[in-house]
C-alpha cells in the first residue's frame, strides 16, 4: 500500500512541476525553439523543379 500511495504521490509531483515550469519556461529564457512540424517540412522538402513523382 505505501508504494501505491508513492506511486500516486511521485505522479502527482511530476504533473505538477511540468504544469509550473510550462508556465514560466519563457520568462527564464527556457523556451523549446524547434522548429514547427509545417516549418520541417518544408525544409526537408527536395528543390529540384524537374523531379516528378
């Protein structure tokens, strides 16, 4: 029983702390600067005009 209520304490925790630090990571200069899914794209997209699928 003790290592349930750990278990569900410990989760609980980590909600929280990922919760807070989603809230202030701009303030502190922490932001994820990856790149946006569409902005990979195209990217990584081939440039040769003459390729036809």
């Amino acid at each position: 029983m003790t290592f349930f209520v750990r278990a569900v304490v410990t989760g609980f925790a980590l909600s929280l702390g990922s919760a807070l630090f989603k809230k202030v990571q701009k303030q502190l200069g922490l932001e994820d600067k990856t790149p946006d899914k569409d902005e990979t794209v195209k990217q990584d997209a081939v440039s040769d005009p003459d390729l036809q699928t």
